[in-house]
C-alpha cells in the first residue's frame, strides 16, 4: 500500500514538471523559429508576394521535414530495443527502412531549393543557402555554450 502511494504521490508531482518542460521547449522551439522568420526577412529582403510564396514553401517543406524526422527518430528506437533483443532479420529491415528515409529527406532538401528557383532569384537564393548554413551553426554553439554554462558546478 505505502508503494503505490508513494507511486501515486511521484506521479502526481513529476507529470506536470515533465509536462511544463516540454511546453516550455515547445515555446523555445517557436521562439526560435519566429526570430528566424524575422532574420529571413531582413536577409532576403523579397517583397509580398513572394515573401507569402516563399513562407509558404518553407512551412510545407518543414512540415514534411518534420514528419520525415519522427519517422526516423521512431527507426532509431526501435533499433535501440532491438540492442536488448537482438534479431538480425529486424535489424536489417530497419537499417533498410532508415537508409531510405534518409534519401527521402535528401530528395525533401533538394526539391526544396529547386522549387525556391522559382521564387528566389539566384542572390537571393545564395543568401538563403547561407542564412539557413550559419543560423543553425550559432544556434548549435548557443546552445552548447549554455549547456557548458548549466553543467558548471555539477559533480559527477
């Protein structure tokens, strides 16, 4: 009786922390994506209508992009069940399917800039291959700086 209800008591105390973490990264992640919608603006500089045309391509490729990456992420977990379970025939039928959803996202990636040829001139088009190249650099070393910054102190 005293484990269920000190089940029940860490249950009721750590699902809505997990639930108000995942919230909070999902409002960084929007965060993010709005400063990086105003710093495409500025960058490309397009006028409108081509600016609604060319948001709307970004939104339909994210969109498949991310469906693409929880596919894989899905892959990659069933993989690492199948470390404690071993099974050849699985394991190769995944690493199949993963290998193929990696070519999908390659074909997402290039048929997305080939359909912004026609939104983007060529300039426009090279700024936004560089934007895109540089802004998750700094994000990448943003976040890495703050975790080295929130590990200081921790003892291991």
């Amino acid at each position: 009786m005293k484990k269920s209800l000190l089940i029940l008591l860490l249950a009721i105390f750590f699902v809505p922390l997990a639930h108000g973490q995942m919230r909070g990264q999902a409002n960084m992640h929007k965060r993010v994506e709005e400063y990086e919608k105003v710093k495409l603006i500025e960058v490309l500089n397009l006028d409108e209508t081509r600016s609604v045309q060319f948001f709307v391509k970004r939104k339909e490729f994210r969109d498949k992009q991310r469906e693409i990456t929880s596919q894989i992420d899905s892959l990659v977990l069933r993989m690492k069940r199948l470390e404690k379970k071993p099974d050849k025939e699985k394991t190769k039928e995944l690493i199949n399917q993963y290998v193929e959803k990696e070519k999908q996202m390659h074909a997402l990636r290039s048929g997305y800039i080939s359909e912004l040829r026609n939104i983007l001139t060529e300039e426009e088009l090279a700024k936004f291959i560089v934007f895109e190249r540089e802004f998750r650099k700094d994000l990448q070393e943003m976040i890495l700086k703050r975790g080295k910054k929130n590990m200081r102190g921790m003892d291991f």
